[in-house]
C-alpha cells in the first residue's frame, strides 16, 4: 500500500529490462479471444487487466510499441518480446502474467 492507502502492484518481462509499478485500484480484467491478441501473445487467447484510473510508471525501460489497428497499440520488451500492454484511446490494459503477483487478478469479462 501506498502512504495514501492505494494498493500498489508490480511486474515486468521475462528477461527483466522492462519492470512496471501501478498505485491504485486495477480496472476490469478480462480474457481476450480476438485474433489480434492470439497473434500479439501467441496464445488462444489474451489476460489483460486494465489500469485506467491508475498510476502506470514505468520503472526500468519502457515498452517498445506496435500499432496492430487503427485503434491500439501493442507494447511489448524489446529485449525478449514479452507482451506487455494493450493501449487504446480509452485506457491501458496490462498483460495479467506480466504481474509479480497475478494470483489476486482474477478475469471476470471473455
């Protein structure tokens, strides 16, 4: 927690040159099945916790970012490619097993 009681949360790549911090309350957490994120996480399918109405700090690198449609950004470690973020004009969503700790972050929307 914050000195403010916010809960703070962290995570970062696989490889470790990307490492994130949120303060604040985490936003809806969803499964994605589109194809877009089959394709950015080479997955079926894509956890993602969105961060809007949080601090998002980016405490070691910063994600390198690929425009994948007119609407979003997908930003990922330029070192090893771990998937890190989907970006769009509303907000951020952060990749949930980019999380230190993802065991409390549970999908509630597919």
């Amino acid at each position: 927690m914050s000195l403010d009681n916010r809960p703070i949360y962290t995570g970062g790549c696989q490889c470790g040159a990307v490492r994130f911090r949120v303060e604040g309350a985490l936003g809806d957490a969803s499964v994605c099945h589109c194809r877009m994120c089959q394709k950015a996480s080479g997955n079926f399918y894509l956890p993602l916790v969105s961060v809007r109405g949080a601090t998002l700090d980016w405490t070691r690198g910063e994600p390198k970012r690929f425009r994948s449609s007119n609407a979003a950004l997908r930003g990922f470690c330029p070192e090893c490619g771990t998937p890190l973020t989907f970006e769009a004009p509303d907000g951020v969503a952060l990749a949930i097993a980019a999380f230190d700790d993802p065991t409390g972050i549970a999908p509630t929307i597919q």
